[in-house]
C-alpha cells in the first residue's frame, strides 16, 4: 500500500483541492513523496494511522492519497517513535467522492439567476419600504364580507428586490 504526500493550500470547504486524477500533470507536480505504508492499530476507513519509516523531505505535507483506500486524507497529526513516522489522518469526503457529488441533481437553494423565495435565506435581500394607510369597510346589509360584531384586519404585504444587493 502506498501514500501520496501533498501540501493543500485550498479550504477544507472545497470540493476540488487543486491536486488529483482531475489533472494529472498538476497532481504529479504537487506530489512531495510517494512512501509505502501501512495501517497502524485498529483499521479505520475514516480515521486511519499509517506506519511509515522516517523520512525528512516531506514535512510540510498536510494532505494524502492512500491508494489501498482510495481516499484523500487530510494530516491532522504525525508523530514519531522508535524510527517510524505515524501519520494521523482524517477523511476528505468531498475530495473522494467529488465526482459523485458532481454529478447529482439536487435542489438548489440559490441560484444565479432565481431565488425560491420559499427557502430561507440570509443572503437574499429584500427592499423594504413601508407604505401604510388605512381603509374602512363598512357594512351596507346586502351580505359583506365583514360583519359589523367582529373587527377583521386584512394585510397585504408587496415587495421588490433590491437590484445593487441582488448582484452582490
């Protein structure tokens, strides 16, 4: 089993990090070192700790591809002992299965050119402008829709988007 070292630069948020079977010649590139290794204590697809022997060329890498797995990694810890390297890792989901979630179909809560207005959203705003004013009804005894015995409000509420805040 080997691990491919690299140094990611991008958010852990992203779903492409820059590096990977996306653009070989990148990931080639990118690559600090290729080491064999193996799985130290209790196997964990999420969690895995890789033995591998000291090396020095790769400190700052904070990202791997196990290729027994065939999941990315981020480094979160290494810590060494007795001539061994053992790298803590943790599992970059959207990295490995970036291409899965490509290409799904999904709802979409913003979009660049609708909004549904029925998901919340802080980021979408609105113009408001208040405009009150106050109309009475009164009852002509041929069937209204208000009784005179019981105090009805009717609200009506009309809005627009705010072009300048809708852009950004």
């Amino acid at each position: 089993m080997n691990l491919y070292l690299y140094r990611n630069t991008k958010d852990k948020r992203y779903l492409d990090k820059g590096i990977g079977s996306d653009n070989p010649s990148a990931e080639a590139s990118a690559r600090l070192a290729t080491l064999p290794c193996n799985f130290f204590g209790d196997v964990s697809y999420t969690d895995p700790v890789f033995e591998i022997s000291y090396s020095a060329n790769w400190w700052h890498a904070n990202y791997c591809w196990c290729d027994d797995t065939e999941r990315w990694y981020f480094i979160n810890d290494i810590t060494y002992s007795n001539n061994r390297m053992y790298l803590h890792c943790h599992v970059d989901v959207l990295m490995t299965y970036r291409q899965y979630l490509r290409e799904q179909v999904v709802l979409s809560s913003r979009n660049t050119t609708h909004n549904n207005h029925y998901l919340q959203d802080d980021r979408f705003k609105s113009l408001a402008m208040p405009c009150s004013f106050m109309k009475w009804f009164t009852y002509d005894g041929t069937g209204s829709a208000f009784s005179m015995d019981v105090q009805e409000f009717l609200l009506c509420c009309v809005g627009d988007v705010d072009e300048e805040e809708e852009s950004s």
